[in-house]
C-alpha cells in the first residue's frame, strides 16, 4: 500500500452536501492533487434485467453497490496503480460501455450515501466525514436535482423517497454519522468544520 496517498470518506444522505464538499476540497487542492470518486460509479451493472425490473431496484440499499469492485479499485489506487471505472447511467439504470481512466493521486476523496458503511472501505480510509442535513433539507434539494438533472416526475421523486431513500436512509445511512471523525453540520457552509477538515488533510499531508 502506498501510504503517501491519503483517503477520505464522505458520507450523508441525499442531499446533505457531499458533492459541495468533495468540489470544495478539489478547488482548494487542484486536480493535480486530488481527484473525487462517486460511489454511484459503483451501483452494479444491471444488463441483465429488463428497464422495468431496474426501475424497481431499491439503489438506497447496500447490495446495489458493486463492493468488491469499489475495494479492489481504491486498494489499487491507494497502492500507486491506475484504474477504469465504470460509468453510471441513471436514465438507463446501467452501467455505459465506457469507463473513466483514472490514475494515482496524493489525496483520494470518495462520496457517497454509503461510504462509512461498507467496513472494508472505512479500513482504508485516513479521515472519515458525515454530512449532517435535516431531512426537509435533503429532499428538496434531491425533488430538485432529480426533476432537473434526471427527467423525474415530482410523483416518482417523493414515491421513491418515501418508499426507498427516507426508509434506508435511517437503517443504514444514518448509524454511519457514528462512525465518522468529522460530523460537518450546514454543509460547506460551516466554516468551523470544513477548517477542521482542511487542518486533518494538512497534518497528514
């Protein structure tokens, strides 16, 4: 394992901030730095089943993530070797035929609802974060997002989050808030804890 590359997890619920964060530390560091890897990259490759059987996936649950992929990437990745990884398309549920080409770098940031639960990814991790947003919060930014970004209907958004992201949000997103370092309350917006953050990467840098 190289350990002049340094990995920080990012975790939280939908909404919650992360993605602002992971792009708040890759301005500060550079592209040259640090690169940012999704844990949606990760959702399984669904090509065997229909478009109907993948708009019934529960993709808020552990099992859609492709874990033995995500690990195997990042402990190459940790260990000074370039990787592929794949691409995810949520119009279509499955994974592109292309892959991203994705080389070795000083500091690592993965985000995702899911990151500090997977124990095998918290072994890897120097500092661990959990976004901490109040529900209301988190699913109007996500109502937003998912009419915006992904053609939803405003319908199946809330189904969907009252059927699947609310329920597994609190059975396996939120106990994760316990094992983090850093808990960042407000998102980028606090000051105090992303200075908190900024001083943990630098110490270990």
């Amino acid at each position: 394992m190289n350990s002049s590359s340094i990995l920080i997890g990012i975790a939280g619920g939908t909404g919650s901030g992360k993605t602002s964060i992971a792009n708040y530390l890759l301005k500060k560091f550079g592209s040259d730095q640090l690169i940012v890897i999704e844990q949606d990259s990760y959702y399984k490759n669904n090509a065997a089943l229909s478009i109907d059987e993948r708009n019934q996936q529960n993709f808020d649950h552990p099992d859609a993530i492709d874990i033995e992929l995500f690990n195997k990437q990042l402990v190459s990745l940790l260990g000074g070797k370039s990787v592929e990884i794949p691409i995810y398309d949520f119009s279509i549920h499955n994974r592109r035929n292309q892959r991203q080409f994705v080389r070795p770098c000083r500091i690592i940031v993965i985000e995702g609802i899911l990151t500090l639960y997977f124990d095998s990814l918290r072994k890897l991790m120097n500092i661990k974060v959990f976004v901490d947003t109040p529900d209301n919060i988190r699913f109007t930014r996500r109502l937003s997002r998912d009419v915006k970004e992904r053609g939803r209907t405003i319908k199946s958004v809330t189904n969907q989050y009252e059927k699947t992201v609310k329920p597994m949000y609190d059975q396996f997103v939120k106990p994760s808030r316990d094992l983090a370092d850093i808990i960042i309350t407000d998102g980028v917006q606090n000051k105090e804890a992303i200075d908190a953050l900024m001083s943990n990467i630098n110490v270990l840098l």
